[in-house]
C-alpha cells in the first residue's frame, strides 16, 4: 500500500473532519478510499452504459447472456485499468 499526501483548504479539511465523525469512518484514509472507490465505480457505470447505447445503435443484434456482460464488464474495467496507467 503506498501513502499520498493530500493538500486541503481549512474548509475541506473541517469538511473531511466532519464526514468522518459524521459517518463513523476510522479516520480521513478510509474517507477518501471510499470517495475513491465510488468515484471508480461510477466511471465503470458510464462506460458500461455507454458501451451499451453504442451496441443499441449497432444494427448487428447479440443476445445478452451472463457471459456476455461479465466479458462487457472486464474490457471496460480493462480499459479503465489501462487508461488511468498511461495518465499517471
């Protein structure tokens, strides 16, 4: 696990403070890993969603069986994996 440091303005960091008594996080590394976390998963959302609305349009027709979403999922967490390693 690696360490990052975060710079915040008093009012974030007041902001942080409150979410963590607020929530009953263990401390401000667990508030951000989730913060983290959910903004990860909204991004894979999106481009499930827009991965789908490209097959919606696309005039061949594929039946969706578990398979063929779980393969859906991975290529988007792949490109995700892939995009977030060639912008760091």
């Amino acid at each position: 696990m690696q360490t990052m440091n975060v710079a915040l303005s008093d009012s974030l960091t007041e902001y942080v403070q409150q979410q963590i008594a607020k929530h009953g996080y263990e401390n401000a590394s667990a508030y951000f890993c989730e913060l983290v976390q959910a903004d990860q998963r909204k991004k894979e959302q999106q481009a499930l969603e827009a991965e789908v609305l490209r097959g919606m349009q696309c005039e061949e027709r594929i039946v969706m069986t578990d398979e063929v979403w779980e393969a859906m999922r991975q290529e988007v967490q792949d490109r995700l994996a892939a995009t977030s390693k060639s912008s760091s």
